[in-house]
C-alpha cells in the first residue's frame, strides 16, 4: 500500500504539469525549421506584463492543452520585452529564456518593421498581436489584441488552411458560419446602416457585420464600398475592411487609389497597410510617383513599406530610395524612410542601408533625418552606421534631439528594444490627417512631445 502511494505522488507533478508549447528561440531559424517541416510560423506578440488581455493570453490560453496540441501544426515563436528571470526558462512563457523572447522581438521589428507597429503608440508594437507566415517570410495573416480561445484556435485552423490554398484565398475557420449562409435580419439591417449619415452607426454597422466572420457579410461589404458614391462611406467601409484584415478586399481597395478624391486615396493606402501585402507594393508605388496630395503621397510611401518586408524586391527600395533624395515635400521624404525599416531582404538590405547613411549625413531637415535615423537603428551595421550617428550626435544642439540618436545607438547595437514614446515627434502630423487621426490618443502631445 504504502509503495502504491508513493508511486502514486510520484506522478502527480507530471500530471499536473502545464502543457508547454514548443517556442522556437530563434526568429530566423524558425522560418528555416518551416521550410523542413512544410508548415506556418506563427508569432506571439506578447508584451504587456500586468496587462488584462496580455496576462489572460500568456497565462491561460497559451497553457490551454487545446492550443498547445494545435501549435504543433507550426512553429512556435514568442515575442516579449520585459525580462521575467535572468538566467533559464522563461517563468511567464517557459521553454525559451528572456533573452531569446526579446532577441525574437528584436529581430521581428528589423525585418517587418512598421507591419507590426501601433498607430496609436507611435513606434511599440501593439500586444496581444498574432501573425502568421509560410514559410517564405509571406504574411498569410494578422490579428491585433485580445482573441478568445475559439477565435484564436479559428484563425490558426486558418492560417492551415491558407498553407494549402495559398495567400489571398480566406478559408473558413472551424465554428464559422457555412460560406453559403445568408445574411440574417438584424445583419441585412446593419447593412442598411452602413450606408446612413450618422457616422458613428454607420461605423458600428460596418464593425458588426465583420466581426460575424461571415463570407457573404465580408462580400456584401465590398459590394458596398464599390457601388456607394458617398465618398465619407466610402472612407468609413475602406477604413473597416483594413482594419478588420478582410484580404478579399485587397483589389478593391487597390482600385481606391486612383479615385477622385484625395481623402479616400489616403483611406485606401492606410487600409493596405493594415493588410500588409506584397501585392499591394506596385500599384501604392505607381501612386507614390504621380499623388499630388501630399497627405495621400505620405500614405502610400508608409504602406508600400509595411507592404514590403524581407519579401520585397530592390527595385521597390529604390523606388522609396527615390522619393527619400527627391520629394518636394519633407513629410514625405520622412516617411520614405521610415517605410524602409522593413526592407531587409538580401538585395534590399545593402541598397538601402548605404543610401540612407548617405541621406542621413546629407540633409538639413531635422524631421527627415530622425525618420533615417529611425530606420537606420533597425536595418543598420554598427560598423559601418555607428559613426554616421556620432557625427549626427556632434552635429544636434538640443537634449530631445541627442537622447533620439542615442536610443537609436542602443538599439542598433542590441541593447534595447524600441523608440516607444521618443518616436512620436515623427508622426504628429497624423492629428491632421483624416485616415489616421482617429488612431491618435486624445491626450497625446504634438511635435517632441512639449
């Protein structure tokens, strides 16, 4: 009896134990895994330590048995700043050291960049935030904040699912509607109110109809934005597609950018830079070279970058390259370099890295150098862009000006994560654009911050 009891209490830890995903601790290294394997990445953006939804994701869906038996179908990396212990597993996420999960982050702003940065906070990455890859580095999708256990284990069904059909083919996730069910009553009225003159309805019918997951509310909202004259719901339906990452919509959208009107152009370039795909990058740069409308032009250069990624082709970096040494407009110039934090793929990389050092010690305007400066600090070599950045150190006569060269210092050599709030002087002229100012907070400051 008594051997009986101790092999008994022997086996109760093991029991007991939490299911651990299987992180991957490197970032490139999972891609190179994914390719043996034949399966997605997916990536746990996870940063917000004391966070509801963050804490709720880290702690209990990803120890959940059920998502755990699932992530098997892919390879697992996590993504997170805050140390959690110096040395051995990670307490909050296991398996991977703190060190690993940070090096992850890292290694995801260099190569996707502004993919994956919040409007709302000017530079950090939003979390909770799950994307998913094939193999190749392409976006299959992404989905920002909180996601219950069912929607989280959908989506990743999903992203199986556009493994097999390829990118640009939405499947349906188990315990979504059949892709033949008809809209219902209260949905064909939400559809009616997504045409009205109230806005704030009229957004919130649009968001309704989106969240249903449904296949025919996702059409009847495309059919919707290609047959309305109005160009405000136009604006509204645009805005609702990208952000709820409907990839059918991608060539409507597309199709935006040569409208009439400069304030939806600017609506359709925000949208494909939400939905981030490389499809995208011609048509927002045959828009880039002939936009008047400065704000529209600005627009386009950001997404083309978050259109890019480790995926886009040297040509498109010069085109940007281009815009960076020629715009009329230093806006514009700064968010040509901006869009080139992502622009890391082997041909890319170099072009890119040498021109802007070049650019950086060339111009006056302090605007556009802190957005070179900005990229510089991800995509840069220490050899070669440290000394451009001390020479820009000997060059600034102001304390904001200097502690940005010097985050850009750090992070270039590893050191520390992001710009956060010491970005935002780089994007206060969002509060003056229509696509973009409804993601800046209502407190938030404008130029350094003053």
């Amino acid at each position: 009896m008594r051997i009986a009891i101790v092999l008994l209490l022997a086996a109760l830890p093991a029991a007991a134990a939490d299911p651990q995903v299987e992180w991957v601790p490197d970032f490139d290294k999972a891609f190179e895994l994914a390719k043996e394997r034949k399966c997605p990445v997916m990536v746990c953006i996870n940063s917000n330590d004391g966070e509801k939804a963050s804490e709720a994701t880290a702690k209990e869906i990803y120890r959940d048995p059920e998502f755990v038996e699932l992530s098997k179908s892919f390879v697992m990396v996590v993504l997170s700043v805050p140390a959690h212990r110096e040395s051995g597993p990670c307490p909050r996420f296991g398996i991977v050291t703190c060190a690993e999960h940070l090096h992850c982050w890292q290694a995801l702003a260099a190569k996707y960049g502004d993919r994956f940065v919040s409007a709302e906070a000017r530079g950090e990455m939003i979390s909770p935030q799950h994307a998913w890859f094939a193999s190749d580095g392409t976006l299959l999708a992404r989905k920002e904040y909180w996601m219950d256990k069912r929607e989280l284990l959908a989506r990743m069904r999903r992203a199986l699912e556009e493994k097999e059909k390829g990118p640009g083919e939405e499947g349906t996730p188990e315990g979504s509607p059949p892709a033949g069910t008809p809209l219902s009553d209260a949905e064909r009225n939400d559809l009616a109110r997504a045409e009205g003159k109230d806005r704030e309805a009229r957004r919130m019918a649009m968001g309704n109809l989106l969240a249903t997951e449904k296949p025919a509310a996702r059409a009847a909202m495309i059919e919707l934005l290609r047959r309305t004259n109005d160009a405000e719901v136009k604006c509204d339906a645009i805005r609702c597609l990208g952000r709820a990452q409907v990839l059918d919509a991608r060539v409507p959208i597309e199709e935006h950018l040569e409208h009439k009107d400069a304030v939806v152009r600017s609506f359709a370039a925000v949208a494909l830079e939400y939905l981030a795909q490389k499809e995208s990058i011609e048509p927002l740069l045959k828009r880039v070279k002939k936009e008047s409308d400065p704000v529209a032009r600005k627009n386009a250069c950001r997404a083309a970058g978050a259109c890019g990624g480790p995926v886009a082709h040297e040509d498109a970096a010069a085109a940007l390259l281009k815009t960076l040494n020629g715009d009329k407009q230093n806006m514009v110039r700064k968010h040509a370099a901006l869009s080139l934090r992502s622009y890391t793929g082997e041909k890319a990389a170099p072009l890119v890295r040498t021109k802007l050092e070049q650019a950086a010690l060339k111009t006056k305007d302090r605007a556009v150098r802190g957005g070179i400066v900005f990229t510089l600090a991800y995509v840069g070599d220490p050899k070669t862009t440290e000394p451009v950045f001390r020479k820009i150190l000997e060059d600034q006569h102001d304390d904001n000006g200097k502690n940005f060269v010097r985050t850009a210092m750090r992070i270039l050599r590893g050191e520390s994560g992001d710009f956060g709030r010491g970005a935002w002087f780089l994007f206060w002229e969002d509060r003056d654009d229509p696509a973009r100012r409804d993601d800046i907070p209502q407190d938030a400051g404008r130029g350094d911050g003053r």
